[in-house]
C-alpha cells in the first residue's frame, strides 16, 4: 500500500468537498456562488479590489 503525504490528502478532501458543494448547481448558481464566496473572504480579510477599466487595446505606462 502507499503511502501519501498528509498535505497531498488534505488537498484531495478538499477537492472533493469543493465537488459536493458544487455539483448540483447550474452555471449561474456556480457563479453566483463564487462571487458570494469571493466577496465574503475579501470583505473578511479587510480587501477592497479597485475596478479596471475595459478598454479595448493595450495601454501605455507612465
């Protein structure tokens, strides 16, 4: 039998905990999900993201 590294099986758990969260939700209940979580651990960890801009093309440096 092998034998696995303790931090390789956290890591498959939550993988697999992250799958039976997520399984049964359809792909606009996974994205508002996702953004929920997002918001939560940023607004927890004392985050704030400013916006960017969606301009098309590449922008100069000052």
């Amino acid at each position: 039998m092998r034998r696995y590294d303790k931090s390789l099986i956290e890591v498959w758990e939550w993988k697999e905990n992250v799958y039976n969260d997520t399984k049964d939700l359809t792909p606009e209940q996974y994205i508002n999900k996702i953004k929920e979580d997002s918001d939560r651990i940023l607004s927890d960890a004392l985050i704030e993201l400013s916006p960017v801009s969606k301009k098309k093309g590449h922008q100069k440096a000052a």
